[in-house]
C-alpha cells in the first residue's frame, strides 16, 4: 500500500455524488487518503490502440519501476494491436469485438512470451477488476467505454478517465458507485486535469474557466461552415487526436461535453462554468476565486503530461512531455465564444443544469450524427442542429438506471437515423 501525501480537492456535491473527493465512509481496511495500489502501479491500458491509448503506453514504459503494464484492449486494429502486445508485453490482451472473424484469428495465435490473449467486453471487465490491476486508463472512445468504467470504479480501482463520454452519460451513477467502493476518478482531460491542479476548495470558487482551441474551423466565414468537408474539419490546429473527438473539436460539441464532464467531476453548477477560446492551447483551463484570483494550469499541448498526472499522482515525476520554453517569445490570448458559430456549446450547458437522462442522449446523438458526417451523409452544421432536435424531444427522466440510460441512448440514436432520412 501507498499513502498519498495530499487529498484531492473538495467538491460541492457533498450529496452521494461527491466525485474525486476521498468520502468519508471509507472502508474499514482503508484510512482517508490512502491508496489501495502496490507499487509499482498495475495499469491497464483500455483502448491502447488509439491517440489516449497510445501516449498512455509510452508513459508507463518511462516509468519502469513505478509503473507496470497488466491489461492493454484494443478493439479492431489487430495489427496494431499485436506489434504493441510484443513491443510492451502486457499480462492479459483483450480484444473487444469478438464477432469479427479476425480476432477468432488472433486468438488462436500462439504467443512467444507470457502474455495472455482473451476477447470481449466480459473478458476485458473481468481482467480490469481482478487483483493484477490497480488504475485503469479509460482512452476507450464513446459510450463503448462506460461498462469498463463503471466495473473499474465498482472494483475500488483508481479511474484515469479520458472517456469523457462515461461522466457525460452516467455521471451520477459512476460518482455514486466510486463514492461506494472509495475508487478515485482523475481527470485525464486536459482541462479537467487543470482544474483538478488548480482547485483548492469548491466553496471559495466563483467560477471555472474551460479554454477551447476553436478548432480547425475557427476563423472560417459562417456562411462557409455548412461547406466543411472531412479533412477540413480533421485537420485541428494544436492537438493531434481521433477522429470522433477533432470532429467534435469543430463543432464544439467537444466543450459541451467537458462543461457536463467538469459539472459532475467537480460539482460545479453549469452557471460557474464559462468557456473562452483560447487558440493557442497552452492555458489548459482556470479556476477563478471569490476574491478575483484566477489559478491557471500551462503546458504546451501533449497528452502525455496528463495522462503521467492521472497515474502518478499524487506524486509528481519527471516527464517525457514537452516544456514550456520561456526563452521564445510567446503570446497567448482568448476571447468569447461566438454562440452562432458554435451552437452546439450551449447543449452542454443545458444537459448539465437538466441532467437526468439528458447526457445519455445527446451523447448518444452526437455520436451518430459525427458517424453520419464522416460518411459524407450530413453535414458538419446538420450534427449540432440533430442533437439539440434529438434533446428536445426525448422522454425526460430524473433519476434514471444503467437500462433506462442504455435505452434512451438506442432510441437517440435511431431518432438520428430518422432525423436524417427526413432531410433525405
Ligand atoms: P481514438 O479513436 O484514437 O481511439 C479510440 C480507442 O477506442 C481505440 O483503441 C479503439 O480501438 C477503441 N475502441 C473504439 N471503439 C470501441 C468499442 N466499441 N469498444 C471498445 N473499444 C473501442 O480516440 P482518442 O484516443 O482520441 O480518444 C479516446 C477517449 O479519450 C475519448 O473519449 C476522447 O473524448 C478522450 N480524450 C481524447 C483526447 C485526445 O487527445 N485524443 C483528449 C481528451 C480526451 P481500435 O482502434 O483498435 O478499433
Ligand atoms: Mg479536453
């Protein structure tokens, strides 16, 4: 065991949905503040194959000795998938779509070392929550992501969440479950991973300051938008990310969602969280205090500096990830979001003051809307105009189970399939 030196920040919920805050009722073989981790720290690596997954897999190899690979998933980039089980040799290999002949294949391949190849999201859930893991990076993209989240925090496994997509869909129940278990939830989102450095106490905050690139389309003509082509709205100015998450950096749907993500993790009410655009992408976010002081977390744009933070803390160590270099001239400016440009921001706003069953759904439209635009079957303009059309018509409830949020997520996702059949 490892006792952590700082507890993290406090939260307003204070209710049963107090987030990365250590609960009161701890269990009664673990002390406030103490970690159940051994050291070093067993990862594992939930969709390794991706932009998250991959930075996540060079940090833990720079950090030999305190780190240890246990579990990597990928889901259908096999090829990929069996150069990193080589390269970084897990313990166990999961691959999640079983139904595709060709992980059938990649099963029954013999491996030359000791790791072990199992497939399915059962098969990645039993691996994740078994004694030979104590963090799991959750860099699955959407929904996809949310069992193995709920499992991990069920399971009193620390929770390095990039998955922005589980908080937005089920926040209150994996705040609920973590709460129960005293599983730790640390940001892996950058802007989340600033405030969460910057917070010292929610009851001092005035408010949150959540920085958005603009992404690719930022500085285009309005009446150009609704002509944006794939590659234009790929192709984003400071970060390098998948696709689902640049697409939904164009739109903004991005934002939306980190202000329900920062609404739950840091229970703070959609009214104390504002967004400015920040292009530069070196002030990851701000928490601005009762007294007019604003505390900002900068780096220069690399995933790798939080993804080291979630697994780490609450040590600091050194970093591969690039340094701010103070000895080049360097200006760094915002300015407020354009709500025209961007209507898809004002979604996120509304799901976080409504909750209930409102994440799950415009979660689960965005989702198909970006999968429509990236067939060329809408356009970038229609995926905002789908979402809030999808929102406003669902059937609101409260206080909804996993089933109810899974249902509604089906249903709004073919209310997109119609939505979009009726343009046609
Ligand atoms: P990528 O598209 O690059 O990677 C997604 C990963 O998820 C891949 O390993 C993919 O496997 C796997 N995957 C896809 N579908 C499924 C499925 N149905 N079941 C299980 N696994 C699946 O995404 P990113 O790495 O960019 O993003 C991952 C998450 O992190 C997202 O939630 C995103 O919002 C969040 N995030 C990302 C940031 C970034 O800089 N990229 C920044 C902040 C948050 P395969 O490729 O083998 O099919
Ligand atoms: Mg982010």
């Amino acid at each position: 065991m490892v006792t952590s030196a700082a507890k993290p920040p406090k939260t307003q919920h204070g209710s049963s949905v107090s987030s990365i805050v250590y609960p009161d009722d701890h269990p009664a073989d673990t002390e406030p503040g103490e970690l159940r981790v051994s050291v070093p720290r067993k990862v594992a690596i939930l969709g390794s194959t991706g932009s998250i997954g991959k930075s996540a897999l060079e940090v833990v190899k720079s950090h030999a000795g305190s780190l240890e690979l246990s579990c990597i998933s990928c889901h259908r980039q096999l090829d990929l998938f069996e150069q990193q089980c080589r390269e970084y040799r897990p313990r166990i290999a999961v691959v999640t779509d079983e139904c595709n002949p060709k992980t059938h294949r990649w099963l029954s391949q013999s491996s030359p070392e000791s790791w072990h190849r199992a497939a399915g999201e059962e098969a990645l859930i039993q691996a994740i929550t078994g004694p030979e893991v104590d963090v799991v990076v959750a860099a699955i993209v959407g929904v996809a992501g949310l069992r193995s989240s709920l499992a991990a925090v069920e399971h009193g496994k620390r929770l390095a969440l990039a998955n922005k997509e589980s908080l937005v869909v089920a926040g209150e129940l994996l705040l609920a479950a973590a709460k129960k278990s005293c599983a730790e939830i640390i940001p892996v989102d950058s802007e989340h991973c600033a405030i969460f450095q910057a917070l010292e106490s929610v009851e001092l905050v005035d408010r949150i300051i959540l920085t958005a690139s603009g992404g690719p389309l930022r500085d285009w003509p309005l009446e150009q938008l609704e002509k944006a082509t794939i590659a234009d709205a790929l192709a984003h100015p400071t970060w390098s990310m998948g696709r689902k998450i640049t697409v939904d950096s164009a739109t903004m749907m991005n934002k939306a969602l980190e202000v329900i993500e920062a609404h739950w993790l840091f229970g703070i009410p959609a009214e104390q969280i504002q967004v400015v655009i920040h292009p530069q992408s070196i002030i990851h976010s701000m928490v601005e205090y009762r007294d007019g002081s604003v505390i900002a977390q900068l780096s220069p744009p690399d995933m790798k500096l939080p993804i080291q933070y979630a697994l780490t803390y609450p040590t600091r160590t050194q970093a591969t990830a690039k340094r701010m270099d103070w000895n080049s001239p360097q200006a760094l400016t915002w300015y407020p979001v354009d709500p025209q440009r961007y209507p898809a921001l004002e979604l996120g706003f509304e799901v976080a003051r409504r909750r209930g069953t409102c994440g799950a759904v415009l979660n689960a439209a965005n989702e198909a809307a970006v999968e429509l635009f990236l067939q060329s079957k809408i356009r970038l303009t229609d995926i905002a105009k789908a979402c809030r059309s999808v929102l406003h018509h669902h059937n609101f409830a409260s206080n909804p189970s996993l089933e109810e949020l899974l249902e509604q997520d089906l249903w709004a996702r073919q209310e997109v399939m119609r939505w979009n059949n009726s343009l046609c």
